[in-house]
C-alpha cells in the first residue's frame, strides 16, 4: 500500500484514493474536426513509462479533491505532489521528460 499525501487533507492510505490517469492531457479544442484516429488516440493512447509518471488522483473517501502527483512507476515513490492547474515542480519536470 501507498501512503499518499494529499495537499488538503496529509497522508492517507492508498484505499481512500482514485487513480484518473495521466495527468496534463489537453482536450482537443475543434473536436468536430478530429479525424476518428486522432479522437480515438486522444481518448485511449496514453504513456506508459518506466520512470516518473504524472497522474491524476482523487481523495474519494476524504475531501474528494484531485490533485496531481509524480510517482516513479518502478520504485512507486511518490516523488512529487501538487495541486490541479499547478506545473509539475521543476524537481520532477525534467525527469518525467526524459522517461528513465
């Protein structure tokens, strides 16, 4: 089990959370014009890494609040946690690009 920090509410066992995936995914602006393939990638094809992953989470049984967190997807620390709309911390933004 993990132990998350939440931003709001502190550490909490892994159960009280959900995992919405990858986090900083832009909504196409002219979905009208997307082809079926670029919608389709858009909806379905997301990261995988090995290294540091940006994801979303939600405090389901606690103040019900997402946030985003990096978590090494090898170690599963938690490496960073930041509030929605908030950039990754430069501590973890160049490692998530790099993918290690």
């Amino acid at each position: 089990m993990l132990l998350i920090p939440c931003p709001f509410c502190g550490p909490r066992d892994e159960s009280e959370f959900g995992c919405g995936g990858e986090a900083h995914i832009a909504r196409p602006t002219d979905t009208d014009r997307l082809s079926d393939a670029d919608w389709a990638a858009y909806l379905f094809m997301r990261k995988n890494p090995k290294g540091v992953h940006l994801e979303r989470w939600v405090h389901r049984l606690g103040c019900r609040r997402w946030f985003n967190l990096a978590r090494s997807t090898v170690s599963h620390e938690i490496l960073a946690v930041y509030k929605m709309g908030d950039p990754p911390p430069a501590s973890v933004a160049g490692q998530e690009a790099r993918r290690t």
